[in-house]
C-alpha cells in the first residue's frame, strides 16, 4: 500500500493506492475515518457489518469504531479523510520526510 497525505488544522485527507490481496486486520483509532473508493473495489468490515464499496461509494467510520479492509480485484485507490488528525500516520510522515 502507498500513501500520499495532505495534513491541515484540524484534518487530514490520505490518498490510498492497495494492491491485491491487501488486508488490513481489525483496529480502531481516535478520528472520524470517511473512505471513498476512486477506483477499484473493497470490502469494509464496520463493526462487524461488511459491505464492498465500488468507485463513488463511501464508508463512513466512527471514532473509536472497529473496522478492516480487503482489497478486491487488481489496484483499488481510496480518499480517507480523517478528523482529528491521526498522530500515528503524523509520525510516519515525519519519519518518511528528508532531514
């Protein structure tokens, strides 16, 4: 999976490009999570409830809500959008970022 970002005050929004058979296991966090699927398609497990989502469909995840994702098919991309910042993909980018 890669990952662009783009960080403001009080949000972040993460351009996810997963490749097949990416599965991310069940896990919760702090910010408000929505994910729109751009290309490709992805299976949500969202408190237990699944859905796949296809190009235009969005997934809306509360804070503190477990979730997991599955890629589907060949390359899927998907927009999140998060709020509050995650301090966790913070960190990554700060590690990632030239010194």
């Amino acid at each position: 999976m890669s990952r662009r970002s783009i960080v403001g005050d009080n949000a972040m929004l993460c351009l996810h490009e997963a490749f097949p058979d990416l599965a991310c296991a069940p896990h919760r966090h702090d910010a408000e999570q929505f994910s729109i699927v751009l290309t490709g398609r992805m299976r949500f497990v969202i408190d237990g409830e699944a859905r796949v989502l296809g190009p235009g469909e969005v997934a809306h995840i509360s804070a503190g809500v477990p979730h997991a994702i599955e890629s589907l098919g060949d390359y899927v991309q998907v927009l999140d959008v998060f709020a509050p910042k995650r301090p966790d993909i913070l960190a990554r980018i700060q590690e990632l970022r030239p010194a």
